[in-house]
C-alpha cells in the first residue's frame, strides 16, 4: 500500500534519516551484527538510506532494493547514484520478490511489513530468497501504533489483520524462520533478528 502525503513526508526528511542511521540500524546491528562480504536485500527501500547503511554499516558487497512507489525508488537511485554496480534498484512488490531462491545472505525490512496487507506472503517470500543460514533484520509498526486514533488520523495503513509483537515471530516461525532475537518498544515497535535454518 502506498503512502499518503502526510507519511510521504515524514519519510523524505532528514529527522527520519538521523532517526533511522542513529537509533534503527545500530540496534539491528547490536542485535544481529554485520554481513560483512555478503549480498543483501533491502523491502521497500523508500528514499535509500537503509541501503547506504546496508554497505557502509552492515558491510554487504552489494545491496538489491525496491519499492512499490516510483517515486521513491528515482529518490533512491539519485541517493545511491556513486555506488555503481553495487546497488541494483527496481519497482517492485515485497509479496512477490523479483530474485531467485536463495539468494540472500541478508533481507532488510525497514519498516515496511506493516502496510502489506497480505503480509505473511511476503515473510514467505523473506525466507524463500534467503540463503540457508541467512538473517533476516526487522523492524516494525505494531498494531497498537497502526489503528492508534492519532495513526489513523494522519497516516493510511491496511487495517485488518495487523500484527503485535507474539503474532509478528509467531508468523515468522510459521514461515520457517527461527528467531534469534527480539525487541520491543512497548506495544508500538518490534526489532527482531531471524534465521532461516540450514537445514531448510
Ligand atoms: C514507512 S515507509 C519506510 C521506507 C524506508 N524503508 C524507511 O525506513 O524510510 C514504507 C515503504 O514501503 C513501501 N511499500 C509499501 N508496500 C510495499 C510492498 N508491498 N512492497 C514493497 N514496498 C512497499 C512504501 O512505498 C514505502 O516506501
């Protein structure tokens, strides 16, 4: 689902970006540490700063990313302009990921799970792409943040069938992955870290 105006700019400023280089990213390194070497993949890349901290924090070689939204995906490309063949960039779907099986040693979701409505069609997707013993960095908007009054004042997400925090890994373990570990911000914002097994 794409966003509406209000969170459009909420994405595209530079609070946002402090917010996610300073706070977001660190905590998923403490939580899961770094994929130096490794190909990575970024969901709903928005404007593209997820994808400078996938290479410079993270340490991937390479970073594939998309996103539903046109617009943020020409955002991203200028963004990621002097990365050369490092970044590769396209429109796309998270519930129907344009890359082979297991083809990733990381899957980065900034946030982007909660406004799919389908959204275990894309954890399905999330392990399908991932290599065995690839990691899967997540942080997400928690159901008591989504229908919050003031949310559903100003910004647009799917309604039906959200997540908290226990249906969130609940459903990532449905999918095949193993949590290695997790975070919450009250009943707002999950962070979590998982696996996909070896042996899957
Ligand atoms: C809240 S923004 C987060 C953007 C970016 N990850 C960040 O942290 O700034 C959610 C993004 O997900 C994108 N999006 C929504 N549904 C999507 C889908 N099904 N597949 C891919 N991207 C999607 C939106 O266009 C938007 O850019």
């Amino acid at each position: 689902m794409l966003l509406n105006n209000v969170e459009y700019a909420l994405m595209n400023n530079p609070l946002r970006a402090a917010i996610q280089r300073r706070f977001e990213a660190r905590r998923l390194l403490r939580m899961g540490g770094r994929i130096p070497g490794g190909a990575a993949l970024e969901l709903g890349c928005g404007r593209g700063v997820g994808i400078e901290l996938i290479l410079d924090v993270f340490g991937a070689s390479g970073v594939d990313a998309f996103d539903l939204d046109p617009r943020m995906v020409a955002v991203a490309a200028r963004r990621v302009r002097d990365r050369g063949d490092r970044v590769r960039l396209w429109v796309g779907d998270a519930t129907a990921i344009a890359a082979p099986d297991a083809t990733y040693d990381a899957v980065f979701d900034f946030g982007i799970i909660h406004h799919i409505p389908d959204w275990r069609a894309a954890l399905a997707e999330v392990i399908r792409v991932l290599k065995p013993g690839g990691r899967f960095f997540a942080e997400e908007m928690l159901a008591s943040f989504i229908q919050h009054p003031l949310t559903r004042r100003f910004l647009d997400h799917p309604q039906t069938d959200r997540f908290d925090a226990a249906m969130f890994l609940g459903a990532l373990g449905e999918a095949g992955l193993t949590t290695l570990c997790s975070q919450n911000l009250g009943k707002s914002v999950i962070w979590c870290v998982a696996t996909k097994p070896v042996a899957v």
